[in-house]
C-alpha cells in the first residue's frame, strides 16, 4: 500500500523521476542524515560524563577502524580436510558411508530418511565395511521395546533369502509357533514327553576330513559336553584328577559302544564313572586312587540318568534332524522357571551339543542361531565355552550367531572382573562386529558406554529410544533404525497376547 506523500521520507522519490532527480534526492537525505547525528552527538557524551575512564573504548564508538574491524571485506579460513571415518566419528548419523540395498529388509534409516537393510554374510564377503571381521550379533534391550519381535523379523525374512535357523534354546517357547507358520520344526523336551536327544551322537564326517582327524574331533567335543555338564551340575571347576576320569570314561564307553554296535550313552558314563576299580584298571600303574577321585563326577552324571533330567538325555535320539527344513527350535519350556536353573542349563548343553551335528554339515548352508534369553547362560562358564567355540568358528561353520539379552550389564554377571567366566562372556562381545542396543535404563547408559565405547550421542540416544527403534552400531558405523513389521508379521510375532487377551 503506497504511503502518503507528506509523510513520506526525504529519500521519496515519484516513480517516474529521472536520474538527475533521483541523485539529488539521495544527496538531500544523506543531509538530512548527518544533521540529526551532529544534533544526537552532545546527549551522547553527556551520557558518557562520569563514567570509569578504564571502561572507556580507546577506539571511536563507532568501532575498532581498520582491518580489524572485519567490515567491508570477506571471511577467508584455512580448509580443512579429513577422511571420511574421522567424519564419521566427529559426526555420528550425519557421516557414513551406509550398508546399502543388499540383505534382509529390516526398517527405516532415520537420519538418512532411506530403507535400512542388513546381511552379515553379504558384508563380510564384500569387505566394503573396514573392522568387520565376523557375521556375529548381538541384541540387548529392556522388556517391551521389540527386541524380540526384531529377532524374530531377521529369522523370517532370512529364510526368503535362503537360510535356515536354529534356536537351539528356546526356555519359554515362544518361537514354537513361528516354526511351525514357516514350515520348520520344533522338538519339546521336558519330563514325560517323547523328545529324547543323545548328545553324544556323532556327527557325520565332513568330506574333506579324515577318519582319524574327525574321530580326534568328536572325541573333544565329547569331552567338552561331559566337562560343562560336570561343572554346571558341582557348580565349581573341575580337578585335574576329574578331568582325567572324564577321558578314561569316555574312551571305555566308546570302546563298549564300537564292540556291540550301538550308540554311547549319558548313562554309560555315570556306571563307568561309578565303578572305580574298572577306571584304575585303565590307567594300570598310573591311576593312583583315580577311581574314589570320580565319586563327585559319578554322583553328578546320575542326576541325568535318575534325577528331574532322566528320560531325555540317557537314551537313543527318538528325533532326527531334518537339515531341509526351514527352522529347527528346541522347546525347552516344560523344564519350568524355578529359582534354580540349572536343570534348564543342563538341557541347554545337552540340546546345543545334539544341534551342533547339523551345524558341522559343510552342505548345510548358512544359517542363524539365535541364543534367546541367554543371560541364563552368562551365569555358566560350561555354557559359555561351548558358545565361545562356536563363536571363533562362525566363519568355518558358515553361521551367524544372534545372542539376545535385556541389558549388556549381564555380561558382567558371568562373574567378577578377572575370572574365567567374566573373560569369556566380555569375549563374546569382542566377537561381535554388529552390536543392536534398544532403550536402555537410566542406570544401565554408563555402563553400556563402557562395554561398547560409545559416544555422548549414542549414548544419550540409548536413553530415549522409543518402541521398535535402536541404535545399531555396525563395525565403526552407527545408524538409529526403526524396525518396521508388515501386518501379518505381527501376531506371529507378539509376546504380549496374555497381557491385551
């Protein structure tokens, strides 16, 4: 809206002036101008009258003169260059090369805005990520923020990509009914079911490998079994003497077993053990007293023969393992939750050495094994080996092993700082380049900062993190991802059934 012409400013000009008219306009108002400062100037210093002299500019009001003043002219800093992983660390979620299109479709990117898709095989054998040298993973987050729904997300959409799963403890059953929606199969143990497992059955030979290399083989895995199932059940580490029972045993039953054709048992073991004069016999000069030092072993075995674990590990497997199927899932839900889990740890040991048949299958393909609620593992130096070995073997085997836990604190419940079973469950952390945290308690942001090295972003996200949503630090790259479940994946998925029914 145009002003009126009798308020408006000197510098009016008509529209239609020439150039010479509007020279003379701009001259006028700069007249204009320095006259009003002239008339301001003495009720400037009358303001000044007074003042500290030291609080006094020793330069004119109008600022420092000169090229100091830094007006009238362009800023020139120095460039700076950088690589793109020092970019990526000094901007965490803004700098980062990606992981690409290729793999399981898993959500959404929320700072790149873009599909987030992750295949640990497909990484590895591209070597395009610097730092990842393994396809482990492992997933912490508090209850009801989706870990497990993510968990089980990655073992359906892994199967249309060509692996197989294995869950090879599942304490509250709740991927029994996933198996059984895609085809796989799920094998419930417990007291009174027909489900037995032998442990101690053999794998079939790799090709490749010689009878006497894999005959060396079985014999150590067996020994690995008897010793973690020993320990779990004294609660305590193994004497040497006991040590030296376990491989006497087991090669006397083994021996019995190739005579009479027949399979080596769990129970086999704990008569043998029991019979002290037949161990001393073995070892002939060199037993000194071994026998009586068995007692504990032999008392220990019994448990799994006669105790809560008779029936379903001290006979011939009733089940055989379909390697074509998509999914396999030991059930182990029936051995109860008490106070006491040791006879659900004692089922895991048993239930991992039978699944680890399928796994030494060169031709069995990549696969995933998922480790539900393993801070019951944690706790078990004898379960903790077992995962180790598979750990350092993933790569051999072709597998990629997914642990999921509530909180990273419990790696530190595997004992104090310094002892075998803190080493070995800080180890397996080590051994994992994709690390998944979903929300995590106030008083558990410390302590994850300190377990996986992260940021004052990351850790400050950690914190805050709605459902569905979690920090993934890949090798050096870290990317906030909301998992996204089409509508059919969510009640295959849902644990909370009991609590909205």
């Amino acid at each position: 809206m145009p002003r009126n012409r009798a308020t408006a400013s000197p510098l009016f000009v008509p529209r239609k002036a020439t150039r010479t008219q509007q020279r003379v306009a701009r001259a006028e108002f700069a007249k204009a101008r320095t006259k009003a400062r002239a008339a301001q100037a003495p009720s400037r210093r009358r303001e000044h009258e007074g003042a500290d002299p030291e609080l006094q500019p020793s330069y004119p009001a109008s600022g420092r003169p000169g090229p100091a003043s830094a007006r009238g002219g362009r800023l020139r800093l120095p460039k700076h260059r950088m690589t793109t992983a020092v970019a990526g660390g000094a901007y965490p979620f803004l700098a980062e090369a990606g992981l690409g299109a290729e793999g399981i479709f898993i959500g959404r990117d929320l700072h790149a805005e873009g599909s987030f898709c992750y295949d640990p095989f497909a990484l590895y054998n591209s070597g395009r990520i610097e730092g990842f040298t393994n396809p482990n993973a492992i997933l912490c987050g508090v209850i009801g923020m989706g870990k497990s729904a993510l968990a089980k997300s990655i073992a359906t959409r892994a199967i249309a990509h060509g692996y197989k799963i294995y869950v090879p403890s599942d304490p509250k059953g709740e991927w029994t009914g996933l198996a059984e929606a895609l085809g796989g199969q799920t094998i419930a143990l417990g007291p009174g079911l027909p489900g037995k497992l032998n442990p101690l059955d053999a794998p079939g030979r790799p090709t490749g490998v010689s009878e006497e290399d894999w005959t060396n083989e079985v014999r150590k895995r067996r020994l690995l079994l008897l010793a973690s199932l020993a320990a779990t059940v004294l609660k305590r580490d193994l004497l040497p003497m006991e040590h030296t029972g376990l491989d006497v045993a087991l090669d006397l039953v083994v021996a019995d077993a190739e005579a009479t054709e027949t399979v080596p048992l769990l129970g086999d073991i704990a008569h043998v053990l029991g019979n002290p004069e037949r161990l001393d016999a073995a070892l002939g000069d060199q037993a000194g007293g071994l026998g009586r030092a068995a007692d504990d072993l032999a008392h220990a075995f019994r448990r799994l023969v006669h105790g809560d674990l008779s029936g379903m590990f001290d006979a011939p497997s009733t089940v055989a393992f379909d390697p074509a199927a998509p999914m396999l899932s030991i059930d182990l839900s029936r051995l109860g939750s008490s106070g006491d889990d040791t006879a659900l740890v004692l089922a895991m040991t048993c239930a991992s050495a039978w699944m680890e048949a399928a796994l030494a299958d060169p031709a069995g393909g990549r696969r995933w094994v998922i480790y539900d609620e393993a801070w019951r593992i944690m706790r078990h130096v004898g379960l903790l080996e077992r995962m180790q070995q598979q750990f350092k073997l993933s790569r051999g085997l072709g597998i990629a092993n997914l642990v999921i836990l509530h909180r990273l604190s419990d790696l530190l419940s595997a004992g104090d700082a310094g002892s075998r079973g803190r080493v070995l469950a800080e180890g397996l952390l080590a051994d994992c380049s994709t690390r998944i945290i979903y929300r995590q308690e106030p008083d558990q942001v410390q302590v994850s900062m300190s377990l996986l090295g992260l940021t004052g972003v990351e850790a400050q996200a950690i914190g805050a993190l709605t459902r569905g949503r979690g920090l993934w630090k890949v090798a050096g790259l870290s990317f906030i991802v909301q998992h996204l479940l089409h509508p059919r994946e969510k009640p295959l998925y849902d644990t909370d059934f009991r609590m909205t029914a």
